[in-house]
C-alpha cells in the first residue's frame, strides 16, 4: 500500500503542477495580448513582462494569427506542442 500512497501523492503533486504551468502560460497569452491592443512591440513587450524576446516574439505570432483570441491562441500551442502546456515556451 505505501507505493499506491506514493503514485497517488505523485500524480497529485503533477496535476498541481500541470495545472500551475498552463495558469502561468494562459496569463503570459493575456498579457502578451492586452499589449498587442495597445500596440505595443516586441521588444517592449518581452522587457515590460521581463520574458525572452524570443519566446514573446513566437507568442505574438500565432496570437496575431488568431485575432488575439487567448484560447485560441492556447489550443494552437497545445496543437504544436503536445499536452505540455506551453513548457516549451515558458520554459517551465
């Protein structure tokens, strides 16, 4: 039984996890889109927000792509990325 305790309390802790990843990536695409309205660039927006010029450049991509729509922006990373929430981007 102390192994089923153990695989439960792990798969508990990677949900939080999943969980606290996929807030974190759904708030960056908010931000990164209240910016875009204000048409803000690249640039500022990756120092305003302390990300990656890189990373914000690729997010305002497909955000631009999707009308700035977050969850449609979100799906098109799942879509690429697989089911890791955007870990690839937000490096976490």
């Amino acid at each position: 039984e102390d192994g089923i305790e153990k695989g439960r309390k792990e798969g508990k802790e990677d949900g939080r996890e999943e969980g606290n990843d996929e807030g974190e990536f759904l708030k960056l695409i908010k931000l990164i889109c209240l910016k875009l309205k204000k048409e803000k660039t690249v640039k500022a927006i990756a120092e305003e927000l302390e990300e990656e010029e890189s990373k914000i450049s690729q997010i305002c991509a497909v955000a631009k792509e999707c009308n700035l729509d977050v969850d449609r922006i979100y799906s098109e990373f799942q879509a690429v990325l697989g089911k890791d929430d955007g870990k690839a981007i937000t490096g976490h």
